[in-house]
C-alpha cells in the first residue's frame, strides 16, 4: 500500500513522515533507509534529506507476511476468551501484549491476524489491515473489545462511538492514590520530545476522562498506601488518553514505564489497566447491552496479594463502578 503525503513547508524528511504517519522517528528512519520512501518519485535513503514547500513524497509500507504457524505459535493464541457472538458482532477479552491491528513498525501477529485464522466474518470498512476493528486497545492494555462482523454492523458502531452512545469503564492500579475523585479535561497530541508518547500540548485534541478512587493498598509505606486500584471513564477517545491524564497529576499505572512508573517490582510485568465494562446499543436488534471481560490473573494476582478481598470484590462489580459515575457532572 503506497500513501502519499504533500510538504507544506521546509522540513526533515524524517520529522515531516513521523508527524504524518504518527511513528517514531525510529520507525520512519528504517522505512527510508530500507528504499521505501520517495520524493518526487525518486528513492532517497538519507533520513536527513530536507523537504521542499508542495513536494510529493510517496511511503510504500512494506506488507509483513505472516507464517501461519507463527500466529498459531504465539502464546496467546488460545487464550483469547470470546465474551459474546451474533450473527453482528463479536465481543472478546483482550489479553495483554496483543496488537488490535498492523501498522508499519509492527513485525509481530496481531488480533486480526487471530479473527481472519479463525475464519470469523469481519467488516472492510477500516481496510485490509483493520478488518472488523471499531475501536482498538493499546497494546499493554487488555479488556473488552467489540469486532464487526458486517459493514452494516461496524458503520452503526462507529456512530455509537461518535454520539457516546458506547462506551467502556476501566479498571487500573496505579502507584500514588488520587487525593479525590477527579475529571481531566486536557488536550492531548503527540510528543514532540519522544514520538512514542502523547502529551498534554494546548493545541491538541480536547480529552476528558473521570477517575473514581475504589481501594487503597492494604500494605502502606512510610505510613501510607502504597498502591491504589480505580476506575476510569473516557467522555473522549484519544489515544492513551488515561495514560496521559494521570500523569498529567504525577500518577502513574503500574507497568507503565512510557509514561512515569519507577517502580522495580519483578511481579509487575505488564501495564495494569483493564478494560472492565463495555456498553453499547446492538446495531441491529438496537438491544442495550453491557459486556463484562474478566480481570486477566497477572492483575488479579497482585490484586489479590495487595488489597482486601472483600473490599475489591464489593468495589470490581459493573453495577457499583457503573454506578459510581452517574453524577459524575457533579464532581467540578
């Protein structure tokens, strides 16, 4: 697939692609130094080349062919719990460390690649690369996700996601407890300092999310907790959206050295944020439904071993996190 791109003013060829391909300007120096860049036509292989005013510069992304045996092989493969089906749409828990979909730096097997060897039926409306995929999870984050099965399905979706009308709760433990509920309304855009990041930049897209305290850590340091389990709700889609807003208030999810975790637990190996709850309207029976993924056993593991049972399983429950942002207005 070749995509085209026009320089509106002078500028690193490099800087120029990373801004427009959303990558880091790692990923766009191996796709210029491999040939797969053009200026004009003509193949340039030095990341430095400088960018004219209206030039043409044309990024062929180099198709990753996957060996069937390598999906089959991934250790995740078989673990992908299916939540709901229909003839419209299919519901699933996301494990961590799965990519939704391909892009140019991704050289590894992804959820599509899972939905296509398994023969499910999935929408085209996002392209070749994103069959089936409404909305997406990063790549460290697991939870609930609904795929397409038909385009009808997935535009009916997509305006679900436009007019709220869908949505997900989120389940995250982070280091430093919140001092109260809390709503974040800051732009967020890519990093200009680290293209792997977003940041709050006053310029960005408008981003808000509500942030509800559930359990503090039952074992405290220097006399208090050390860790706290919350919920999140997103009023808008951006990309690391909860990442951003709570490093935005100096707290970080536990995993996630991106953004701010110092921690050095070996326990902690991936990022704890979960996708909890998803609420939609079914797109053709127009049913409301709620979708529950379960919190995968790395999270509830260290849940487990660091919070009171009996609270947590009072606070983890869809209708008192559901619930708990009903007046949700009324926390400014």
């Amino acid at each position: 697939m070749t995509q085209e791109f026009i320089a509106t003013k002078q500028m690193r060829l490099d800087k120029f692609l990373s801004e427009e391909l959303k990558q880091s300007r790692n990923q766009i120096e191996q796709l210029i130094k491999k040939g797969f860049v053009k200026i004009e036509h003509k193949t340039l292989t030095k990341t430095g080349s400088k960018l004219q005013v209206n030039q043409r510069v044309f990024v062929t992304l180099p198709k990753i062919e996957k060996v069937e045996h390598i999906v089959e092989d991934c250790l995740w493969y078989k673990d992908i719990e299916i939540i709901h089906e229909d003839d419209d749409i299919l519901v699933i828990n996301k494990p961590s460390g799965v990519i939704v979909h391909d892009a140019p730096s991704v050289n590894e097997p992804t959820l599509v690649d899972w939905l296509k060897k398994k023969d499910i039926s999935l929408s085209t409306i996002s392209g070749e690369e994103r069959h089936g995929i409404v909305h997406r999870l990063d790549k460290g984050t697991s939870g609930v996700l609904v795929i397409a099965k038909s385009n009808e399905a997935h535009a009916k979706l997509s305006s679900q996601l436009e007019d709220k009308s869908m949505g997900r709760y989120y389940v995250a433990i982070i280091d430093i407890p919140l001092k109260d509920d809390c709503i974040v309304e800051a732009p967020i855009y890519r990093s200009q300092n680290n293209r792997l990041k977003m940041g709050i930049v006053p310029t960005g897209k408008y981003a808000k999310t509500a942030f509800k305290k559930l359990v503090l850590n039952k074992h405290t340091q220097n006399n208090s907790p050390k860790y706290e389990v919350i919920a999140a709700k997103l009023f808008t889609g951006r990309t690391h959206q909860i990442r951003v807003h709570l490093e935005s208030m100096n707290r970080h999810i536990l995993g996630d050295g991106l953004y701010g975790f110092k921690g050095n637990d070996a326990n902690i190996n991936r990022i704890y944020l979960h996708a909890y709850c998803l609420y939609l309207v079914h797109p053709i029976t127009n049913e409301n439904m709620k979708f529950i993924a379960s919190v995968p056993k790395n999270m509830e593991d260290l849940i487990s071993n660091n919070f009171d049972e009996e609270i947590i399983n009072e606070k983890i429950d869809k209708s008192f996190i559901i619930n708990s942002f009903d007046n949700v207005d009324e926390w400014l």
